[in-house]
C-alpha cells in the first residue's frame, strides 16, 4: 500500500513538474523579412501587431530585420511569421503564397529567393 501511494505521488510531482514551464512574457526575437520600403515597414508593423501577444514590433528597412517582444503566453513567433507571409512578405521559414505576394505594390515586390 504504502509503495501504490509513493508511485501516485511521484506521477503527480512530475506532472506537476511538466506543467510548470514558463513561458516567457518578454521574449525577444530578431527575424529576417523581405521587403523594400517604408510601405513595406508599415505593412510588416502592422501584420505583427495583428497578432495577439506581440507587445514590439520595429522593422528596419536597410538590414529587413523585425525586432519582436512577444509574450510567449499568448503567441508564438510562428503565429507571426504566419501572419507576415498572409500580407505577402516572406521570412525564413515561413513564405508568402503567390497570391499574397502579387497583391503588394510595385514598389514592395522584392526579390524572392
């Protein structure tokens, strides 16, 4: 009897254990996104903070990186490079479909790898 409750009790500190990840509330992120100019920056801003959770989003035109501040909790930086590639700019795992990618302005079609 005495050897059943340790056993229970050991599943439950472990389960307890498991579920105990913390996400972080702040994490910080620099991602690659294709784009050519400050239509591009608004569009790309925007796109992020579409995306619930993300607390920063600045994209620099000269080196195509988005910072990010993104609560872990409520977002993930998939949900925001989903959210990228849907207004047709491409990152590095995630591309826009053609379709996305037709819809932007002349000046905003960049080079597609």
């Amino acid at each position: 009897m005495k050897n059943i409750f340790l056993g229970i009790m050991m599943l439950f500190v472990a389960f307890s254990a498991h579920s105990q990840e913390k996400k972080n509330k702040n994490a910080q992120y620099d991602i690659e996104v294709n784009g050519n100019c400050e239509q591009c920056k608004k569009r790309i801003e925007k796109a992020a903070f579409s995306v619930a959770g993300v607390k920063s989003a600045e994209w620099q035109i000269d080196s195509h990186i988005l910072h990010l501040i993104i609560n872990e909790e409520k977002c993930s930086l998939a949900d925001v490079k989903k959210a990228l590639a849907k207004v047709g700019h491409d990152t590095e795992d995630v591309k826009a479909s053609d379709e996305d990618y037709q819809k932007l302005h002349t000046c905003c079609k960049y080079e597609r790898k």
